[in-house]
C-alpha cells in the first residue's frame, strides 16, 4: 500500500549510544495540572491557527495548542471577534449538538458551548490519543520527550548536548 501523506516518510529514532550534540528541538511542556484550565475568555490574538468549522452563523479556528476563537460571520462586511475558548494543548474538534468535542494532548473532551461565554467541560476520556513525541515536519537532532513533565505544547530552538533523538525525513 502506497502512502501519499509526508509524515508518512518521517521516522524517530532513539539512540543506545554515545548522545548527540548540536542544534536541535527541545520540546515545550504544559504541566499535567493545567490541562484543566478549560473556560472561555474575551477574544484572543491570532497566532498560530488550526482546524476550522463553520456552524450558522460561527465560525470556530483552532489556535494550535492553546484554544479556539469563535467568531459571528453574519455579516461578511463585519465579522466579530465572539469569544475564546482556552483549551490547553488542543490541535483538532468538531461540533454537534452544542457539544464541543477536542483532543487535549492524549485526551478527549466533551465541552457543553451552549453558552459560548461560559463553556462546561462535561467529559475527559484519558488516553484516547497517541501524542506526538517529535517535532513534527523536522529533521535532526532533540531533546527526546519525558511525558512526565506535562504535555508537548511546542518545541523551541536551542543548542543541545548529549541527546538520544533524532528524526528522519
């Protein structure tokens, strides 16, 4: 079977041997405690932007690992920045019902949105995701991931010593 997708041809691997050292990724953690900081907030700045979805008059954009931004398309001439809803380490959703759905790092939520200025975090199924333990689309050296401090929300550019990870594209 034949895959067409780039990650596909991406591959990590971690070393037994002597560490690397060089110019790399170190990851970017969010503690586990802060995971459920799940509320809404007046509108945001755009950064970083993810996923969309359309609903009437709503117009959700993720912004990636962080939360969603709603904004009213009623009118195209002027379209309002709603609301945010702060969701730690999202990266996808959808909607149905008034029911939010989002991963969380490896979990999947359930936020009632029925009222977008007060969101309700109704579930959170635990380890529902595989997480990514690899800067996504990179190839070299990086701090390879310890998921006991938290979840990856980013990776930063630092100067590396004596690392066991590495990416392949």
């Amino acid at each position: 079977m034949l895959c067409c997708l780039p990650v596909c041809f991406m591959a990590c691997q971690k070393g037994e041997g002597p560490g690397l050292s060089g110019f790399g990724k170190q990851p970017v953690y969010l503690p586990a405690s802060a995971l459920d900081d799940i509320r809404s907030l007046e509108a945001q700045p755009i950064e970083n932007t993810g996923p969309i979805f359309l609903l009437d008059t709503l117009f959700f954009m993720t912004e990636m690992k962080k939360g969603i931004h709603v904004f009213n398309v009623k009118d195209s001439s002027s379209i309002k920045n709603v609301v945010y809803f702060n969701i730690p380490a999202v990266t996808d959703f959808t909607i149905n019902n008034g029911l939010l759905y989002a991963d969380s790092w490896t979990d999947l939520l359930t936020i009632d949105i029925n009222d977008l200025h007060n969101i309700q975090l109704l579930n959170r199924e635990k380890n529902v995701f595989e997480p990514l333990l690899f800067p996504p689309l990179y190839r070299g050296i990086f701090e390879c991931v310890n998921v006991s401090l938290g979840a990856v929300v980013g990776w930063s550019d630092v100067r590396l010593q004596n690392v066991k990870c590495q990416t392949f594209l």
